[in-house]
C-alpha cells in the first residue's frame, strides 16, 4: 500500500467490519479521513448508524459460544497466527497509521507497529495462563474452588491518537480470555484498527470474534456503551466523555473498565542528571506531537537546578525537526487536525497572560502551513492553579515550575485532579522510592519517562479512571470469577433446612 488511492481501493466496501466482512455504514453520511500533514482527504466512508451497531453486537454474540468454548490453546495458537500475519504486514500498519495521523513513520515503524504485533504474542501466550485458585475444603465435607470465564460481549471504543495500539489494547485482552468484541474506533482515525480486524481474520480467528464499527460517538458509541447484549464497556478518551460513558453503561449495570485523561509531572530533584533530565523531558513531552495522556506536561525542578533546565530544554526544543511524516528524519509530526492545533494554540495564547513562553507557541510557516503543525513550546512562569498547569492540553507543550523541598515537589505533583503517568529524576534511592510510594498515579517512572512494556500494567487513579491496559492484570478484566462448591459426601442433607430454620 503506496499512496491513497490504493486506501480507497482496500476500504471501497465499506469501514464497518461485521461479521468477518467489510461493508458500508448505514447512517446515510459520510466522514473523511484527512492526512493532516497536509490536509488531503486519504477515504471517505459511510459512517455508522445504530443498526450497523446491532449487527455487529448480533455477529459477536453469535461468535460466543464457539469462541469461548475453544480451548486456551486453540485460543492462544489462532493468536500467534495473529501475530504473525501483523508482521508480514508491519509495513502497510506503519504506512497507514503515519498517513491517517501525521505521526512520524519512524514512531510508527519502531514504537507503534512493533509494539502491537509484541503484544498480540503476549496475549497469545497469557491465553494459556490465566490462574485460577486451589481447590479446598473451606467449609466441612464441601469442597470449594472459583472458575473464571469469559464475560460475553464487549463494548470498547478507541481514541484517535494511536488507533492501532488503542485498538490492540482493547481488543486482545477480551479475545484472549474468550470474549467477541465489538469496537469503535475514532472516526477520524479508523483504517489501521480495519485492517487489525482483517488481519485476525486471515490468521483463522472466526468470523464476528472482532468487529469493528466506525460512527460517531453520540450515534455509533452511545448506542453501542447502552447496548443490552453488551455485557462489558471499556473506553479510552477524555474524562469528560468517560463520565458520559460511565453515566450510560450504569444504567444497565455493565461491568467498566475507563482509561482517561493525564497531566503527568515530571518532577526532577536537585541530584539529578541534568543533561539526562533535559532529554527525558523533550523527548517525554513530544512524544506523538504530545497527544499522549502519558506524556510529561508539568516539569517540577528543584530550584538549583531550574535555570539550567530551562535553558537546556529551550534549546533542545529548538533543535526538533517539524516535517513530512514520511520523511524518516522527521522528529514532530502534525497534529490531529487544525481543530486540535487551534485548541493547543488558545492554551498557550491564554497563557501569555500570566506566565512566559519561552521557546514555540506558533505555527510554522512555510512548506508546513497546509498542515496541522505547531512548534514545541515551553512555558514558565505559570502559577500552579493556572489553566496551562490544571488542563490537559494535548499537545507539543511543556509547563515548568521550581519548587524547594522535596515535600513540596511531591505535593505540586499531586495536585492535579489527575493521576495516569508521572516521573522522578533522582540519583538518591531514598528520594526515588519516596517519589513511587508518594505520587498518586498508575505508573510512575525512574529517571525516565514514557516506555511501556507488554507485561506491565497501564491505568489511572483519580480522574484518570479506572482499570487496566496490557499484563495479565487486563486479561483477568475481562473474565468473571464463579465460585463452585459441592459436597464430598454421597448421603443427601435431608435434614439441611433444620440447620437454616429450625424443626418445624
């Protein structure tokens, strides 16, 4: 797959994957991809409608009981296909995630594609190791042990900003452990998590375990979260929409699983590695042009250190290449869309206010003005409960704060409604420890800030939501737990009810 009309040509049946087939939405409009590097239209698609949604929660119900009922190595060997089949085709997922995002095809080569296809192997192989409890005689002559087991169908929608891992992230957990899903993607993002769904397909995964329907989230997901044969929901997105979310699936006492928004700080204590620090900290805030909730938005240095961090991530900012995505020399790719460059945009204009903008804070110019660009920014001088340091903003922008003891640096770290992602940068292993025991998130990072691995747990505290991506903490997500008891003995209770109730 070259270019965009070879695109258009995969997807010309539809972006709705049902039942193991692509087909057209049913809503009766339409929605562009656009390359927002550029501004070009890459695919326009049908989107969903509510009854694309029902058919697609009626193929993965329908796929259960053959599904659930398969071995764990029946399950875990179609998985490894799986696997396989996505790195034959590591390069078509790199090129179409670079193009529907604007992400840098180096990202999307070396983080993205290589990640997915790892986890799709760890999933395979956890398929086979979900551990369940000892069997005992807890009570008497009965013995006692759990089951766990597949829930049904799932729920699950998808940002846009890495919709091929969101989607692995989603999707193999519950398939794993025996579910059939239903997932929506973002709509402005939907072509590598269609093309994840066939790639199962050609690996010998049954048609309807994974479906894929593309629409709106106040149609396609509203309908989908609400659904009554949908037994679980999980969401990745904003706070905001994840209370909508929460709202909905409530109503029909779904099991829920939320992973929202972010503002992680980066706090460097005054022994730290500078020169380590200042590289963590760009490299940390740029990541996928800063639309990640794990990305590092609030830098706490310690006061002796402040004025040389400063400077050097200034200048490091500086040296970042914006530029085609598909240039492998890139550094920055665009934003989403200009919707979201303008957003970005109003935070940091807002903010000269109040505080100083050091480096960035424009768009460029030039070859790159088509694009949805803006330059990595850096900003100090901002007070704590100012909307630059309490707001996620999702974009190339790095706020940076001084602070003088160490319990005031933890506590700035903290003060957030958030609690998703956060990093310590310390050579003392006192402050280090006290830094993972104090800071109130999901994970919290050593002397570095942003890697992720397969076996290790990726969710939130507080307004960041609840439950967890990857390791075989999101695979026992996606099971229910079942308590079984029988009594050893061959001779019938038949005086029992004189034990509850007495003689009668």
């Amino acid at each position: 797959m070259g270019n965009g009309i070879q695109v258009r040509d995969r997807f010309a049946d539809g972006a709705q994957y049902i039942g193991g087939k692509l087909r057209p939405g049913t809503s009766g409009r339409h929605h562009d991809v656009v390359n927002p590097a550029t501004g070009e239209t890459v695919h326009t698609y049908e989107l969903a409608g509510t009854a694309d949604v029902d058919a697609a929660v009626a193929a993965a119900r329908e796929a259960v009981p053959g599904w659930s009922g398969a071995t764990p190595a029946e399950r875990a060997e179609a998985m490894h296909r799986f696997a396989a089949v996505l790195a034959e085709q590591a390069d078509d997922f790199a090129y179409v995630e670079s193009l529907q995002c604007g992400k840098p095809i180096k990202l999307a080569t070396e983080f993205d594609v290589p990640g997915t296809i790892d986890n799709t192997s760890f999933f395979a192989g956890a398929a086979r190791h979900l551990e369940g409890k000892s069997a005992a005689e807890y009570d008497g002559d009965h013995t006692s042990y759990v089951r766990r087991e597949a829930i049904g169908v799932i729920g699950s929608i998808a940002p846009w900003n890495y919709p091929l891992q969101m989607a692995a992230w989603k999707i193999l957990p519950a398939v794993a452990a025996g579910n059939t899903i239903v997932l929506k993607p973002a709509e402005i993002t939907p072509l590598t998590s269609l093309m994840f769904a066939q790639a199962a397909t050609e690996a010998g995964i049954p048609d309807g375990v994974i479906n894929i329907v593309t629409g709106a989230g106040k149609d396609a997901g509203e309908h989908l979260v609400g659904h009554p044969d949908v037994v679980m929901t999980s969401f990745t997105g904003s706070t905001a929409v994840g209370k909508r979310v929460a709202e909905i699936a409530t109503s029909t006492v779904k099991r829920l699983h939320l992973e929202l928004g972010g503002k992680a700080p980066f706090v460097v204590f005054d022994d730290a590695d500078l020169e380590a620090a200042v590289n963590g900290a760009v490299a940390g805030a740029l990541i996928n042009t800063g639309q990640d909730c794990t990305a590092a938005t609030r830098a706490y240095v310690q006061r002796p250190l402040y004025d040389a961090f400063v400077q050097g991530v200034a200048a490091l900012m500086e040296t970042v290449r914006l530029g085609d995505p598909f240039d492998p020399s890139t550094d920055l790719g665009p934003l989403i869309s200009h919707a979201q460059r303008d957003r970005v945009a109003g935070f940091v204009e807002r903010a000269r206010a109040y505080a100083t903008v050091v480096t960035g804070g424009e768009a460029p110019g030039g070859e790159l003005a088509a694009g949805a660009y803006y330059r990595p920014t850096l900003v100090a001088g901002a007070a704590q409960d100012s909307e630059i340091v309490q707001s996620e903003i999702f974009g190339p922008v790095l706020v940076v704060l001084p602070f003088d003891t160490d319990d005031e640096g933890i506590r700035l770290a903290n003060d957030t409604p958030y609690g998703l992602a956060a990093s310590a940068w310390s050579r003392d292993l006192y402050r280090a420890n006290r830094a993972t025991r104090e800071i109130k998130a999901g994970c919290v990072w050593i002397n570095d800030h942003i890697p992720i691995i397969s076996e290790m747990p990726h969710g939130g505290y507080k307004a960041s939501g609840f439950g967890k991506d990857m390791s075989s903490y999101s695979f026992e997500e996606y099971t229910q737990v079942k308590h079984v008891m029988y009594d050893n003995t061959a001779v019938a209770r038949k005086d029992w009810h004189r034990t509850i109730f007495g003689d009668r």
